[in-house]
C-alpha cells in the first residue's frame, strides 16, 4: 500500500488540518504516518488532526517523553497568542516509539527514522531518505537565524548528533528552522557556532573565569548576519556555561 508520509505536524490542529488540504491538492494518497522530529509544539502538536484521520504517530522515545513532561505548559504559552486557532488542539501523543533507527517501506520508498542523543531538545531525531540522501533534521539543524540554548538543550548532545548527520553525507538537508540548505551551511551555521561556545566555555571555566566574564569575553560576532542574533547569543552562552560547568 502507498501514502503519505508528513515530518512534523505543526503547532494546532487548525494548522494539521490546512497542511492535509495542501497534501489533498497534491495527491489522492491518504496519511500513513506522521513523523515528529521532536518534543516542541511545532513538531507535534497538529497530531490529534492526524490521528483523526488514521495516520499513525511516530517518534523518538525521548520525544515522547519530552512531549508528556512539557506538553501542557506548551498549550498554555500558545494560548494567549493563538487564542481561537488553538480550537481542537488536544495532546496526541505518537504510538510507534523509536529507540535509535526504524526504517518504514511505503510506496517503494525507504524512510529511517533515526535518533542520535537528541541536543535542541531531548528528543530530537531525523528522518532520512537514503535513496535521494535527503534529510529532514527537525531541530538539530538550524540555518540563516540563529539557534536557541534552551534551559532543556545539551549543546554536546547536539554536536554528538550533528556528527551523525555527519556520517550520512546529505545531498540536501530540510532543516529545522531556515532555507533547505547542503551540509557545508549547516556545518557552519549549527556545529561550528555550538563549537565556539562549548570551547570558550570549556577553556573559561577551566581557567575558573566567572559566568559573567566568559560571556562578556565571548565573541560571537561572526554569526551575527543571523536572525535573533541579539534575542539569543547572550542566553546561549549563558546556558552553555552553566551545562559545561556540570559536565
């Protein structure tokens, strides 16, 4: 049997609902599986639509995780923006868990699902294509604005995945945030700007350099063309410190 396969499945059932629209008008095929990359309300929280529709709902197992620990405070910090687009929107949790690879067959086509050790957030995996060497890398891969640190980030995490991506040598990456790019921006604009905060932090915290002075000394100005460049450097060599300072 033949179908559809969707990476991520967007911040509300409003938004699940419009993207079928659009794969209506591309094909008659119905929804076989939904892929989310990782545990963030834009990865996943249009599965109720799609579990409405019978698609079933794939996943890292720490997604899922991570999906059960923050998914109520996520509704709750959409909802005074989104308002009524929120109307539907109810936690569906993906069923087919995946500990490391998985590989579906559909329509001649073979998709993997993999995970690494996540790194954005714990949960993040890939979907891979080893036939066109396509990758859909969720929220490891970030191009043209910046990445975020977050409180639930692990920057070593992250660069431990990037090298698995590494090791598949995409033709194409469809990144988590920004244009579909080749290996050569994402290596520059994710793994190497990771890089630099995790070596000024290792070598800052090793020289017992305070929090302040490290990321007051760090200079991240060769990122700086990226967008949210002001909103986020400081926070994430702020996080970077504070996770390197336990390792």
């Amino acid at each position: 049997t033949q179908g559809v396969v969707v990476v991520d499945s967007g911040p509300s059932y409003q938004v699940a609902k419009a993207m079928h629209l659009a794969i209506k008008k591309i094909t008659t095929q119905p929804v076989k599986y939904v892929i989310n990359t990782g545990g963030q309300d834009h990865r996943w929280l249009g599965n109720g639509y799609f579990k409405q529709i019978g698609a079933e709902l794939i996943s890292s197992r720490n997604a899922r995780k991570d999906m059960e620990e923050r998914g109520a405070m996520e509704l709750d910090a959409l909802r005074p923006e989104l308002k009524e687009k929120l109307a539907g929107t109810q936690l569906t949790y993906p069923t087919y868990l995946v500990s490391s690879v998985e590989t579906l067959k559909l329509g001649g086509e073979e998709i993997r699902v993999i995970y690494f050790h996540g790194g954005h957030t714990p949960g993040d995996g890939v979907v891979w294509l080893p036939k066109e060497r396509v990758i859909f890398s969720g929220d490891l891969i970030f191009v043209d604005r910046l990445l975020g640190v977050l409180p639930f980030s692990n920057t070593r995490d992250w660069l431990a995945s990037f090298a698995g991506i590494e090791k598949l040598h995409p033709q194409l990456i469809v990144p988590g945030h920004g244009q579909v790019c080749d290996l050569a921006k994402a290596k520059h604009e994710t793994r190497d700007y990771l890089l630099l905060l995790r070596n000024h932090m290792r070598s800052s915290i090793d020289s017992g350099i305070d929090l302040q002075t490290a990321v007051d000394t760090l200079d991240q100005s060769a990122f700086s063309y990226l967008k949210n460049f002001k909103l986020l450097s400081g926070a994430n060599a702020n996080r970077t410190y504070l996770e390197m300072e336990n390792e």
